[in-house]
C-alpha cells in the first residue's frame, strides 16, 4: 500500500499503517461480539482501543500544529466535522427511512430523538439515561453505538482549548495530563461503582482512556523522557516483547472480561494498557510489522469507522426482520447464515461509504468531483 501522510498545513505527521491495522483489530473485536457474542465474550473492549488510538492521533496532531504555529481551531473543527459528519449523516438518513417502516410511532419519535442525539454527539446521554449497553431492550435500537463516538467528540471538543492554553501559557502538560488522567481514573473506579450506566456512559469515567493515548505522544515527543524510555528498554532492544505484552494485555481482556463484569472500572486496564504498549513500539516492531501493517488488516482498519456504524445499524435491521417488531420485545437470536449475509452487507455499505462519501469529503479535488459535504 502506498505510504501516505497526515498534513496539517504545513506540518507533515508520518502515516503508521500499524494503526489502522490496531484500528482493524478493534472494530473486528466489537463487530465478532455483537455478530456471535458466544464467540468473544469480552469483544466490546475493541472501543477502549479506539480511545487510546483516538487520544494519541489527536493529541499528536494537535501538538504538532501548536509546535510549528499552525494550529487553528476552525481548520481542526471543520477537518472533524469531514471526518465524523459525511459518514454519520447516510447512516442517520437510512435509520430514518427504515425506522418509518419498522417502527410504531412512539417508537419512531423515539428514533427521532436519538437521531438528533447522534447528530449533536449527545448520544451517550440519551442511552445513560434510557437504559443498559446489555440490556434486551438495547438490542433493538439502531444507533445505540454512537454512545462511543459522543464521547469522543466531547473530549474533542475541551481537549484542543487545553492544549491551546498549555502551550501557549506554557504550562507543563505532563503534569497536566496525569492530573486529569488520575481524576478520570478516580470517577471510573471509586464514586460510581454503584452506577454502572454511569460509569459506563459518561464522559468523565471515560476520558482517561483517551488521555492514556494522549500521554504517549507526550513522552514520545519529550526526547529527554523518551530517551532515558528507550535507554532502560535496551534502545529498542525488547520492542518485540513489549508490542507481544501488549497483544497479552488485549487477549486476557478479550477472554477475562464479560458483561457480567464491573466495566469499565479497573478492567479496562487490560485494553488501555495493551493498546498504549503497541501503539508505543512504533511501527518496526516485529508484531506492528508482520501482523498489524499487513494489506488486509490496513484495509478494514481504513473501513473501521463506517463499519463500526453500518454492522451494529444492520443487525438490529436483521432483529426487527426476523419477528420484533416492537422495541422491548425479546427475541431468539437470528441464525447464524442470515447473521453471516447482514454482516456482509455492512462491510459492503461500509466499503461504499469510504470510497463514496468520506475520501471525496475529504479530498473532493483528488477524487475528481466535489462533495456535497464541502
């Protein structure tokens, strides 16, 4: 695959197939658990990976623009909105037009209220307040995954204001970081432990996953830190072993971690972790090479976001199909073909949706005709 880069303006970030590959490794995670739930148990920790990613990509941009005094929160803003909207907004529109012939009319205002919290990146809200991620009734409800992306965008939203004020005050962002980080941490494991929705839904128990992202580009900018790092590893000497230690942090989360478990509390540990070790051997290390930089896993990993929307949008559709329809009302699992051939047909819109709607949202010129997105 051609090597490509990450510009922002004049400041050129080096692209990392490794992560698009670690990218792949996440929603093929959340995607097997939602499909064939028996089959991993632990799949939906593939969000947590997301975050750490998230937190490292924007965080690096973000520095990277303050440092070479580019940075811009209108470019940031609208480089987002190109990102997320194009996207969002087909699977908004289907979920509108398949929810009027689905849906009873409380149900379909219902749809309507969380289309709107999906389009202003509140969903995670709605949800905390509606009912469980693994609940019978959540099964059924077409945009339950944008939980996820509201929490993102709300980080996306302080994160840049933050990294503005530090730089341009000079504050030391290392300390910064683990203040915040340790108060996040804090909210996730102590005040509401009582409060699963809580601790799973709000953004406050939740950025710390994001920060540990954001604390890795820290230290890999900070040479003086980064070298004493690498001086006590062997100067890349055990690369191989950490990428592999975090490998082992995922699995044992993958297969350790269930719904019946406290999440995320203390467990997303073994994600954050793991995702942090990998992503911070950078793309030499032999795992980051041979297994995460490979062709197909590059593939899905640039399919990731439209797949992570368009899988979870199909099986509902599957549920409803296959005799609900009513919200609320359990069901037997569809068979496992029919759950083969909608899993398909997700990867298929997700597939259009990339090469469609995001790259000529994103680069109309290079695409040959413009985008009603820009």
């Amino acid at each position: 695959m051609k090597e490509v880069s990450l510009t922002i303006k004049n400041t050129l970030l080096p692209y990392r197939p490794d992560i698009d590959g670690l990218r792949a490794v996440a929603v093929i995670c959340v995607v097997i658990f939602h499909y064939f739930p028996s089959s991993l148990r632990g799949g939906f920790i593939g969000v947590d990976i997301f975050f750490v990613i998230s937190g490292y990509l924007i965080t690096g941009i973000i520095s990277a623009a303050l440092q070479s005094n580019s940075f811009s929160f209108i470019d940031f803003y609208r480089r987002r909105i190109l990102r997320i909207f194009p996207a969002l907004a087909a699977l908004l529109g289907f979920s509108l037009i398949f929810g009027w012939f689905l849906f009873l009319p409380d149900e379909y205002s219902r749809l309507g209220r969380d289309i709107a919290g999906g389009a202003s990146f509140i969903a995670n809200y709605l949800f905390w307040r509606d009912s469980g991620y693994f609940e019978t009734t959540s099964n059924l409800k077409p945009l339950l995954n944008l939980w996820s992306l509201g929490i993102e965008e709300q980080f996306y939203i302080l994160w840049p204001f933050i990294l503005w004020v530090v730089y341009k005050f000079k504050i030391n962002i290392g300390i910064l970081i683990a203040v915040l980080w340790c108060f996040s941490f804090y909210l996730n494991v102590v005040p509401y432990r009582n409060e699963i929705l809580a601790d799973f839904y709000s953004p406050q128990t939740r950025f710390w996953e994001l920060l540990s992202g954001g604390a890795l580009v820290i230290v890999m900018n900070n040479k003086s830190c980064f070298f004493k790092l690498k001086t006590f590893l062997g100067n890349g000497k055990y690369e191989d072993l950490i990428s592999i230690l975090g490998v082992i942090f995922i699995l044992c989360g993958l297969f350790f971690i269930d719904k019946s478990v406290i999440f995320p509390g203390y467990w997303a540990l073994l994600p954050v972790c793991g995702a942090v070790l990998i992503i911070s051997t950078g793309p030499t290390s032999i795992f980051n090479k041979c297994v995460l930089s490979s062709k197909l896993l590059v593939l899905v990993g640039l399919i990731s976001y439209p797949l992570y929307l368009w899988h979870w949008f199909f099986l509902v559709l599957l549920r409803l199909c296959s005799g609900n329809s009513t919200i609320g009302v359990q069901d037997i699992e569809p068979s496992l073909w029919l759950r083969f051939f909608f899993l398909g047909a997700s990867i298929l819109f997700s597939w259009m949706t990339y090469y469609y709607i995001e790259l000529p949202a994103k680069a109309p010129k290079n695409r040959g005709f413009k985008s009603i997105f820009y």
